[in-house]
C-alpha cells in the first residue's frame, strides 16, 4: 500500500484594514518609533476594530479566500480546525461557528489552543487526521484578535502585537511532499512568565479582576525572550539535523514572528542567511497563531514545489517546536 503523506494546497490570508502606527502608540504610551523597531521590529499592526466581530470573522474571511482560491467545494471539507487564544466565545468553539459561516455541511470542527505554537501543532494535528486515510480536505486556521487582551497602557507589550488570520488546505498525497517531520515541545514552566491572570475558572470574571486589569496578557519579557531564543534555536537545529538539512539545502524558514532578534537568532544558529528567513513582523507584529500561516500568504509567490521549509514557534505554556515542509506547489501560479 502507498504511503500517504498530507500536503499544503493552499492558503489564504485576512488582515483588518485598520493600521496601528508605532507614531500612535506613542501617543499612548512612553515609547517612540525608534525603541520599538530597535527592540521588536514592529513598524505597525492591523488591528480589528468594529464592535462585535472577533476571531472567527477573520478565521472566516481567510478560509473563504482560501477555497476560492484551491476551487474546494464546501460539501468536500471533512474538517476544520482553529488555533486561537481570543475565541469568540468560551463556547462554542471559533471552528463551529466558522463551519456555520462558511456552509460546511460536513466537517467536524474543533479548537486547538496551544498559544502562538498553535498553528505548528495544528500542522502535525490535521497531517496525522490526513494519515489515517479518512479525511481528504482539512481546513486548518491560525487566528487572534489580540487587540482584545492588550493592555494600552503597558509599554512593554502593547507595541507587539497585532491581529490577523490565514487558513491552509492539507489534502492527502502519494508524492513525498508535504509536512515530513515535526518536533513539538510542551512544560509548565512558562505559566508565571505569560499568561492572563482572570478569566478563565480559577480566577473567573469579578468587580476586582476587571478594576485590577486582570484581563489583559502579562508577560515577562525578559524571561520569555531567553526562553524563545534557545528554544527555537534548538528544535530547529535539531529537525534540520534529523532530516539531513543543511543551510545548503534549507530553503526557507518561517520563524514565529514575536520579536526580530530572536527570529535572528535562529537563523544565526542554523547558519542560514536572512534572505532565507520569510519575515513580516514589521507590518503586522505578533498575531500569535496567525503568524506562520500569515507569512507563507504573504510570501506564497517565492515558494517552489519541492522547497524544504522549517516552521518554528514559541509561545506560553511554555509550547515550542519545529515542523519540516517539503512544499507542494509552485507559489506563483497560485497566489
């Protein structure tokens, strides 16, 4: 029996049109254009903000792009999955309502909540459900509104973040392309480093919690800058190694983008020059599970068939990984 390996097809994107400059930020906040490119590497952020939309109207205009874009007909997507940290609800899932959006008549849908790593373990999710031999059309989507945990008023991590959303198609193959290899990682070291103190069912929703602006992220960002930096480095180095790539025979890495440095230092470790590294943190900073998919959309029209491309990221928990893409077709006939 032929082996099946589970391809990218496509991928569609959506960022809001409403631009956040670094000049407005500091009108907001002691900082200036200067310390902000300096230290993260964000010039602006699109940020969604009409009333009463959330992650799943942009989950839902990336998708919709997406199967215009690889002809799908909605009958034949058999699941969908999201990666998201700002739901639109606590329940139902974002995925439900975005199958309800979108007319999938068809699909099971779920939620995968694994922080700004979401969409690394969302490729390895939806290849193994492709593996199995009984799903043929996956839709899988990396989307945060983090404009809606920021807190304005914080210097340090206001600057960062941005909101946005991408979608892949992942389809089974006989060919060797595809997501070939993948090193995942998950401790609980990372909870007092980064997290949202209330909201969920061990701090749940008070007078004090929203007076005490216990709803906003909080990140150490010195700590988790130090964390990032190894543990990228290392998982990235090490799937390279595990699959016999070399900076000759990388072609592209698609870094998690929460900071330029350590993106640059990722590719430092993997002796890889900065033209092989796909970066767009300065037009939409971290969109934290949007970011992967975001860059390959962005960037779709450079990509060939037959590219070796690593994916690494690195977000709370602490979560962190690597996955190794052969890709599956020539960019610039699709995008």
């Amino acid at each position: 029996m032929e082996k099946i390996n589970a391809v990218i097809t496509g991928v569609g994107g959506y960022v809001p049109d409403y631009i956040l400059t670094n000049d407005e930020i500091s009108k907001m906040v002691d900082t200036n254009d200067e310390w902000i490119m300096t230290r993260i590497g964000v010039k602006e952020r699109h940020i969604l903000n009409e009333e009463g939309l959330g992650s799943s109207y942009m989950a839902r205009k990336a998708a919709k792009q997406l199967m215009k874009k690889t002809g799908a007909n909605p009958d034949d997507i058999d699941l969908v999955v999201v990666a998201t940290t700002t739901p639109d609800y606590h329940f139902p899932s974002t995925a439900s309502i975005l199958c309800d959006k979108l007319g999938l008549k068809n699909a099971f849908a779920f939620d995968l909540q694994a922080a700004c790593s979401g969409f690394l373990f969302l490729m390895e999710t939806a290849a193994n459900f492709i593996r199995s031999g009984r799903y043929k059309k996956i839709i899988i989507v990396g989307a945060d509104k983090m404009s809606s945990m920021v807190n304005y008023t914080d210097r340090a991590t206001c600057p960062i973040f941005g909101d946005g959303a991408a979608a892949f198609m992942v389809e089974p193959t006989t060919e060797d392309y595809g997501i070939m290899d993948s090193i995942l990682r998950t401790d609980g070291k990372g909870l007092p480093f980064l997290h949202m103190k209330a909201g969920g069912s061990v701090c749940p929703p008070s007078y004090f919690t929203v007076d005490n602006k216990m709803h906003y992220l909080h990140q150490e960002g010195r700590t988790v800058f130090k964390y990032a930096v190894s543990s990228m480095s290392d998982v990235s180095a090490a799937i390279a190694e595990k699959n016999g790539l070399t900076r000759d025979t990388i072609d592209w890495i698609v870094p998690h983008q929460a900071n330029v440095r350590i993106i640059e230092a990722v590719a430092h470790r993997l002796e890889v020059p900065m033209d092989k590294v796909l970066v767009n943190i300065e037009h939409y900073g971290n969109t934290s599970a949007g970011t992967l998919p975001l860059c390959i959309w962005d960037f779709e029209d450079k990509l060939k068939k037959g590219d070796n491309i690593i994916f690494t990221a690195f977000g709370a928990g602490f979560t962190w990984g690597a996955v190794y893409v052969k890709w599956g077709y020539d960019g610039k006939k699709k995008s």
